[in-house]
C-alpha cells in the first residue's frame, strides 16, 4: 500500500483531506486497508468479522 502523507496547519483541512482520500479509495482499496490495520493491531492468526458471524450463525441453528 502506497503511504501518503499530508500535513495540515488546521483540523478542518485535515478532516476534508482524510475523507478525499477515503472517497477516492475503490471499495478494494478500503478492504485492504482494514485488513492491513486488523492484522497490524491483532496479528495474523484473528478471524474475519464475516466468517466469525457466520460461525456464530451456524453454532446458534445446531442449538436450537
């Protein structure tokens, strides 16, 4: 992932830059950045929120 950075002498500029770069991000791009900062902050070994729900789905009909 190409690192982009940008200094801004008040908040507001900041905010406005942040969400230009987030709007111009490909919903692929965006899935890439979470799983880079997923893996960054929990390790390679954690599940996807998705597969963790479909588990969780899938335990909750066996019981019931």
């Amino acid at each position: 992932m190409k690192r982009v950075v940008n200094i801004a002498k008040i908040f507001k500029e900041a905010e406005e830059w942040n969400i230009k770069q987030q709007v111009n991000m490909t919903p692929q791009e965006r899935m890439e950045a979470a799983r880079i900062l997923r893996e960054r902050f929990y390790g390679n070994k954690t599940i996807s929120l998705r597969k963790w729900k479909k588990s969780i789905n899938h335990i909750s009909l066996k019981t019931s």
